[in-house]
C-alpha cells in the first residue's frame, strides 16, 4: 500500500520539460520569437497552457490570428487535446531529448486529425466525464456524483489552474481500494482506465 502512494505521489507530481516553438511559417515578423520553455504537469492538458503560450507568441503572428485556437504537433504529428500531456509524452516523445520540442500552431487547424476544444470548460468537463467513467468501473458505483459539490468544484478548478492540491478528499475517495479488490493492481486497472 505504501508503494502505491510513491506512485501516485510520482504520477501526481510528475513534470516534463517542454520547449515550445512557433511553427516558422506562421511567424510574422522579421525576429524570430524566443522558444517558450515550461515545467508542464504530466496530468494537464495542452488547452490550459494556451493562456501563457498565446501571450508569449502573440507579438510575433498576425494580428488576425492571435486568439485563434492553438493546436501543437511533434515531429508533425498533431497532439490530441484531450489526452494528458504525460501520456502524449510517453507515447510520442519519450526518446526524445529534453526538453520535449513542440510546434504551436494558430492556423491550419488539422480538422481531419483533431477536434476542436472550445474553451477551457471543455477540457475540465471532458476530464470530469473520463474520471466518474473510471470510478463507475473501478467501485461499481456512482462514486463521483455522489461527492460533495464542494469537492468536485475543487478538483476542477484545481485542474483548470494546474494546481490540484486542493482537490485531497475527491483524490482519496477515487484511490480507495474497492472492497471486492482483493489484487493489489487497482492503482495500475484505474490509471490505465483514465489515460486511455
């Protein structure tokens, strides 16, 4: 039991370095932009870094483009919102050298490949929807909806800020044992329901 907190607590903490560069035929001025590097969260989502990267690329695109959906790729291949940025790490960049080099994007939308995410919101309640998913098959119940608003507020506000520290009652009721588990593989079964 004490081993499994470790892994949680790596999981949960876990960061990837990430340098992130505007894709060069999007660039619109004659200086090049400065890469933007950041300690990324295993657990967030690429949406909720838009904020920071917009602002730090938003002076080197068209005026006509700056607020436009971003969207990122690797060694071409677009990254799906709505994974985790440690799981896209994993599979796509893990033998890459760090920091992970991306592209951002704010034109060319890959409609074909990707759907769009709208705001924020989207990702909060696209994550909300994956976790009460895996909580229904790893209790049998529905554990999620019935926690205190207070709890799952918490969580997905801890989500939307990359701060889930006050989301502790919500993550100790989800990491409970259920009572019918007898293995000692429910942290592995409930990781792998959420990230794929």
């Amino acid at each position: 039991m004490a081993e499994d907190r470790e892994i949680l607590r790596e999981i949960w903490d876990g960061q990837i370095p990430i340098c992130f560069r505007l894709a060069s035929e999007e660039i619109y001025t004659l200086q090049h932009p400065e890469p933007f590097y950041l300690m990324v969260p295993r657990l967030t989502y690429f949406p909720l870094l838009s904020d920071k990267i917009q602002k730090h690329f938003s002076n080197h695109v068209k005026d006509d483009i700056v607020g436009a959906e971003m969207w990122i790729d690797y060694d071409s291949q677009p990254l799906k919102w709505h994974y985790p940025v440690g799981l896209l790490f994993d599979y796509y960049g893990s033998d890459a050298k760090l920091p992970w080099n991306v592209t951002v994007h704010f034109k060319d939308f890959p409609e074909t490949e990707l759907i769009h995410c709208p705001n924020k919101m989207a990702v909060q309640s696209h994550f909300m929807s994956t976790v009460k998913e895996a909580s229904a098959l790893k209790h049998r119940t529905q554990l999620v909806q019935s926690m205190l608003p207070r709890n799952t507020r918490n969580f997905g506000k801890g989500l939307r800020n990359i701060n889930l520290s006050n989301s502790g009652p919500l993550i100790k009721d989800l990491w409970k044992i259920p009572v019918n588990n007898t293995s000692n593989t429910f942290l592995l079964d409930y990781i792998s329901l959420v990230f794929l």
